[in-house]
C-alpha cells in the first residue's frame, strides 16, 4: 500500500517555510509601511512674549504673568498629529516659577503650522533666594534668560492607521529683552527653535 499524503517530515518542511515566508512577507510590509507613513517630530519654535507681571518683592514667592506666542509645525506629508493633555509653565534657573496651565486638544492636518498663545502664571509660586535675586540682578542687566516647558501626549494618524500616545516634552529657552518695571511685550533675542523629545 502507497500512502499518497505528505510524509510528517515533509510536513513539518512545508508549514516551515510557510511561517518564513509569511513573517518575512509581513517584515517587509511593515517595513515599507514605515518607510512611507514613517512620522517625523514636530518642530516649535518661540516667536513672541510679553510680559504683564513679575513680581520679586516677596522673599522665596515670586508672582508673573506671561503670554508666549509658539509656533508649531508639522512637517509630515502623510501624517497628522492629535495633541491631548498639553500643559505649559516658565522656569528660571531650572525652577518652576509659573503654575502649570491647562491648553486645550489640538489636531494638526499634514504640512501645517499652527500658532498658540497660551497665557501663563497668577498667583504666588515659592521659589529659592537664587531665583529671586538672580531675577532682580538679571532685570537690571536688561537681558532675562526663561525656559518655557510645554508637556503632554501625542499620536500620529495616518489614514485610518493611528498610533499609540506619546508624551511630548518641549523646551524653549528664550532669552527676553526685560527691565523692571516695564510692562508688555518684550523683545525676543533671537528666534529659537524648542528641544522637542517624545
């Protein structure tokens, strides 16, 4: 008697190479995939600030209020960006001196810019002698040295496929023409680009 089915060997050989040949047929599917649809961060960059408040007088309490004006690019062809949970504050000498405030979701279409202008601070933040006196010491040079932090989660969408969140931190260290006293916009020395890390 002849058995016309496939020896277990031959079996085994086939359903092998099958699961090679399927997962190295998905590997470049998904390889190409990400070649096209790959995302590229988002690019900010500080191109205004004014300042409305910034008191010192109050030993280790400071109080300001701030507006920044960002833009921020999408420089995918292909890809939007969806931002939720954006939140912003200022520091100074690598201390918080604002309250962190809420900014409201953002999408952002493929090949975009967008402007926000978030106005930051009220009420009083506890912050150390340095920060304070550095503030007053900078003020009096004319030339005040900020970071602003923006921080929360992003996904990438492309067509119907989105990706998983993110968190995004961005940092833009500005340095802002400032004397004390002085009220409203300042000038920007030089237009920085933000350190952007997801």
């Amino acid at each position: 008697m002849t058995n016309k089915g496939m020896a277990p060997n031959d079996m085994r050989r086939f359903v092998y190479t099958f699961i090679v040949i399927f997962l190295l047929l998905a590997g470049v599917t998904a390889l190409i995939v990400w070649l096209v649809y790959r995302p590229h961060k988002p690019h900010f960059t500080v191109v205004g600030a004014a300042i409305y408040d910034l008191n010192t007088t109050t030993p280790t309490m400071i109080s300001t209020t701030m507006q920044f004006t960002v833009v921020t690019r999408n420089p995918n062809k292909r890809v939007s960006i969806y931002y939720d949970h954006l939140s912003a504050y200022v520091s100074y000498r690598n201390q918080q001196i604002t309250p962190a405030v809420m900014l409201p979701p953002l999408y952002q279409e493929t090949k975009t810019t967008v402007a926000l202008s978030p106005i930051i601070g009220g009420g009083f933040v506890p912050v150390s002698m340095e920060v304070c006196n550095g503030l007053v010491m900078d003020q009096a040079y004319g030339v005040v040295g900020l970071r602003l932090v923006l921080m929360g989660r992003l996904k990438y969408k492309a067509g119907a496929i989105k990706t998983k969140r993110y968190g995004v931190f961005v940092k833009c260290d500005v340095m802002v023409g400032l004397k004390k006293g002085f009220v409203g916009q300042v000038p920007l020395l030089g237009s920085p680009d933000c350190n952007v890390d997801i």
